[in-house]
C-alpha cells in the first residue's frame, strides 16, 4: 500500500489532485458514507488520486423519512403468524374481509367448547377460524388464570393454530401448548392418512379439550355423515353435543 501511495504522490505534481487538492484537504472535507461510516483510508486514496466523486449526485445522504418506506408487518400481524395462523390467512383478516356464512357462524360461537365449519373448498372456513383465532379465547379459560395486567393480559397457553395433517403423523405426544391453547384451531379435517393411527391421535386430542373444556375450531371439507363414518359416533357427539357443527354452504371465493 506505501510503494502505491508513494507513487501516486510522484506522478501528482505537488502532491495536489486534478481538483488542486491536498490529500489532507480531500479527506478532512469527505463526506461520510452514505450508512454513516468513514471511508477506510484504502478508499479515501484512491479517490483523492483517481478523481473518484465520494458522493453519489443522485443517492440521498441518508434513507430516514423516505415517504415511500415500507413500514413492514404490524404487530399484530407477527403475532398472528407466531400463533401458526398461516400468512395468507393474516393477509385477508388484515385487508377488508367480508361478512361470509363462515364469519357469521364464527361470530354465532359465543359458548359451547366445539365449532365444526364443514363445507366446500373455498368458502372462507379458514379465514373464519383465523379470526376466531385472533378473539382469543371468550368466557373463562380453563388453563388457570390470565397473566399479566389489563390490555397486556395473556394466557399461559395462548391461541394456537394446527393442521389435522401435522397432528396426526408422529408417536411423540402433542406439545402441551397445542393440546393446553386457549384457542386451537385445526385446520382441515379429514386430509390426514385415514389410519388407524391417525384417528386414534386426533380422537385423544379431541376428547382431552373436551374434557376440559377448553374452546376448539375444526374445518373440513368432509359432511357430517362423513366425519361418524370415519372417526366414530363418539367423535361427532363430542362436537355436537359439546359445540356446534355447522354446514356452511356458498360459492369458492378463491377465484376472486
Ligand atoms: N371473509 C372473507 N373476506 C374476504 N375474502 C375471503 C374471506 N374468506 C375467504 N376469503 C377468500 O377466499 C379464499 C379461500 O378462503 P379459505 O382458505 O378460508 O377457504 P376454506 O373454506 O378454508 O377452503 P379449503 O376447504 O380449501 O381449506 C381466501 O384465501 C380469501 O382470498
Ligand atoms: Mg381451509
């Protein structure tokens, strides 16, 4: 790097750049970086010597106040994702969602431990069971008393939202903060495997919530003759006698 400079100050004639600039002047009148940093003597030579432009005539300084600055996700919106609620669920609840049969059923649920949204694909069950997700849990909640103080309040075991899929594959035991959530929302019913296995680990989770009683969301696909045909007499009596299954007809809203 000397022998560089050195020959650098050679071939300038008293030691001034093209500009008529010491190498001193130069630096002491650079500006910082456009992050804020300083240049690195490295940089501030080769510029001095090459007649390199620091500063960049169309770049701003500093990229604070720009009116166009993407704010990114909401809080909200990270907590939701945090609880499992899948992003194009958050999108929708975020956006202008409209009043759907599920939606109203979903608001309809003001007790019971059981709300069953059984319908075609595309009708809005998910987004439906996603706000219902983001209420919290209404009424007492079975997992002891809510923590913390007033709007900041929080169960120990907070909203949580599962798929039928992920449920039911595996031998470890379902995590205590699914089988405890104030809240769980199993998503789509029914495109589990249809074994032996896989019913017997989503008939225990559903008797375990029922017997505490302890608030849970389920869409399908499958109709409720479907559902007895598949889990048992008991599994749908749990729903119905605990809860509400409902039959939400309608158009696909995919497509929109
Ligand atoms: N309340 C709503 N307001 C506006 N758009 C909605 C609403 N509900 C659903 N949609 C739109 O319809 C799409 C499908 O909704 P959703 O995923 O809830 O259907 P689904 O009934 O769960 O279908 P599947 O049975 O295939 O899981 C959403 O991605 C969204 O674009
Ligand atoms: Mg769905």
């Amino acid at each position: 790097m000397k022998r560089i400079k050195d020959l650098i100050a050679n071939a300038l004639p008293g030691n001034k750049n093209a500009s008529g600039l010491s190498f001193e002047e130069f630096r002491d009148s650079a500006p910082l970086r456009v992050d804020g940093q300083e240049w690195s003597p490295e940089a501030l030579w080769f510029a001095w010597s090459t007649g390199t432009a620091l500063h960049l005539a169309d770049l701003p300084d500093t990229f604070e106040d720009e009116p166009d600055a993407d704010p990114g996700p909401s809080e909200w919106h990270l907590a939701m994702l945090r609880k499992g609620v899948p992003p194009r669920v958050v999108r929708c609840l975020e956006g202008d969602y409209q009043i759907t049969p599920a939606m109203n059923a979903a608001k309809r649920w003001t007790q019971g431990t059981f709300l069953c949204l059984s319908g075609e694909s595309g009708v809005g069950k998910s987004v439906a069971a996603g706000w219902l997700i983001s209420r919290g849990p209404l009424g007492p909640c079975p997992f002891t008393q809510p923590q913390g103080h007033e709007q900041f309040a929080y169960w120990p075991h907070g909203p949580r939202w599962t798929r039928a899929t992920d449920l039911a594959r595996g031998f470890d035991e379902i995590p205590g903060e699914i089988r405890r959530a104030s809240v769980l929302v199993i998503d789509d019913l029914g495109d589990e495997k249809n074994d032996e296995h896989s019913r017997a680990r989503l008939s225990s989770l559903l008797s375990e919530r029922d017997d505490l009683q302890a608030r849970t969301v389920i869409t399908t696909n499958l109709n409720a003759a479907t559902i007895k045909h598949r889990y048992g007499t008991r599994f749908v009596d749990r729903i119905k006698g605990h809860g509400f299954l409902t039959a939400i007809r309608g158009e696909t809203m995919r497509a929109r």
